[in-house]
C-alpha cells in the first residue's frame, strides 16, 4: 500500500486545495484495480472519497466513466453506508 500512499500523498483537497501531504486515510474498500479511501484534510478539516488505482499492468484501469457512474450512484444512495461497503 505504500505507492498507494504516496499517490494520495500528492493528491489535492478538493475543498480547500491544500495538498493531502499529512491527511488522514482510511481505507473503505479494496478492489483488483482500485482502493477507495477516505480521506479528512489536516488544513480545513473536510472529509472526500477518493478512488485510486492500483499500479498493476495486469488489470484493466478504471476510466472516467467508472468513477462518474459511482458518482452518479452515491448521489442517489438513500440508504447507510454500512450497506455499501463489504466486510471481510
């Protein structure tokens, strides 16, 4: 998970556009391609969700259209999270 780390490392808060260099992460869900993570900013405080690719040549990457369509889902999601997320 450590060049998963650093790539968030790099990432931008999409509140405030501090860099996520010392933020908070846990992750919500790992997938073949993908972890999603949760994130909290040590600047402003604001939590997001990010989607970040594993780096394996093996397995297909995700495309725009993955990431707009679980966006479009969450927005419409009524029910609690625990539901959408997978205990192993």
């Amino acid at each position: 998970m450590g060049a998963i780390l650093e790539r968030i490392r790099t990432m931008e808060c999409p509140a405030c556009g501090a860099r996520l260099a010392s933020c908070a992460v846990r992750a919500i869900r790992a997938e073949p391609q993908a972890i999603v993570v949760k994130l909290a900013c040590t600047v402003c405080g604001e939590s997001s969700v990010a989607i970040v690719e594993r780096d394996d040549e093996n397995t297909p990457a995700l495309t725009e259209d993955d990431v707009l369509d679980a966006h479009d889902f969450l927005q419409t999601w009524h029910g609690p999270v625990a539901e959408l997320i997978e205990t192993a």
